[in-house]
C-alpha cells in the first residue's frame, strides 16, 4: 500500500494494524516513496557464550587474593 504523509500522520494506528496483519506500508513525499513500514524482526534473547574470556584475563599478582600485612607502606605510597 502506498500512502502520502498526511495521511500517514492521521491514520498512524491504523497502519501500524496493517503492517501488523504482514502488508507492507509504503510512505511517500510528492509521489515518492520515502520509507517503508513492514514488521519488525522478533528479537531473540541470546544466550551468554561462556568460556569467550578464556585466555583473556591476565592476573599480574598471583597472591592478589592474600590479606596485606603492610598497610602503613600502603597509606603512605610506599608500595
């Protein structure tokens, strides 16, 4: 269906039920056609792929994990 823009502006809902039912909606300017409604794509939610960081962490201090036994070096910069 080919539709000018005033007409589009009006019967909004009405085409958007349209397109809903699958027709096509061809909006035009002057007798030109300047977008198109058609359905959209149902979105998928995907899935996380797991193990895609696998070799692209890199922990510099193994002992990250261990308590700090030098905290006063620690609040003055030292370390």
């Amino acid at each position: 269906m080919r539709i000018n823009v005033g007409e589009a502006r009006d019967k909004l809902t009405q085409l958007l039920q349209d397109v809903e039912n699958g027709e096509e909606v061809t909006i035009c300017r002057n007798g030109k056609p300047v977008a198109d409604l058609v359905p959209t794509k149902a979105l998928k939610k995907e899935r996380p792929k797991y193990g895609t960081l696998k070799d692209k962490i890199k922990i510099n201090d193994p002992d990250w994990w261990k308590p700090q036994n030098d905290i006063e070096a620690w609040l003055k910069g030292d370390v």
